[in-house]
C-alpha cells in the first residue's frame, strides 16, 4: 500500500506559475513510475505528465513547454512545475504510484487549481 499527499494547488492569475508536490509513503519509490492526472468539473481524469523510475518523461501535448515533472527519490517526492497558467488549466490535480505490473497503482487525494483573475 502506497499513500500520497499532495500539496502546493490554490487560486493563481493567467500567466502565473504554480508547483505541486506529492509526497510518497513507501521504502521502494524508485521503483514506481510516477504521475499527474487532472480532472476538470464535467471532465474526465486526464493524464498530465509521468516520469518513470528511470526518469523518462512523457506530457500532454496541452501542457508541453509549460509544465515539468521531476522526482526527488531521496525524499519520495515528485513535483508538477507549471508555468504559464491557463484557465484551462483549472482542475484538481492527482498524484499516481505505479509499479510495471503490479495492478493500477495507488491515488493520492487531490489538490485544487484554479486558474482565474
């Protein structure tokens, strides 16, 4: 069992800049590959970005160029860098553990962004 906390979501202008972080409860993080998903009111759960245990990368294409994920392991953190805030961009965002064949991996609880003037 994997727990995550997420932190760092609020209220931000257009153009503004925000970084989420989500901490991981477990001995064996670099195993997992890690994620953020969001979801909109009326929205499905949408994939954001994810970085694998060896660090690769993968982005929406709406988020590409403004966002980045990175992971600390020595501190099972991983973090969203985002940057050049839309409104679209406003959802809560989900933190996601999985292990390559292991099941569907773990959720965290969510964080609220709003993005509004």
């Amino acid at each position: 069992q994997v727990q995550l906390v997420e932190s760092g979501g609020g209220l931000v202008q257009p153009g503004g800049s925000l970084r989420l972080s989500c901490a991981a409860s477990t001995s064996i993080f670099t195993v997992y590959d890690m994620g953020w998903y969001r979801q909109a009111p009326g929205k499905q759960r949408e994939l954001v970005a994810t970085i694998t245990a060896a660090s690769r990368t993968n982005y929406a294409d709406s988020v590409k160029g403004r966002f980045t994920i990175s992971r600390a392991n020595v501190k099972n953190m991983v973090y969203l860098q985002m940057s050049s805030l839309k409104p679209d961009d406003t959802a809560v965002y989900y933190c996601h553990a999985e292990r390559a064949g292991w099941g569907p991996g773990y959720w965290g609880q969510g964080t609220q962004v709003t993005v509004s003037s």
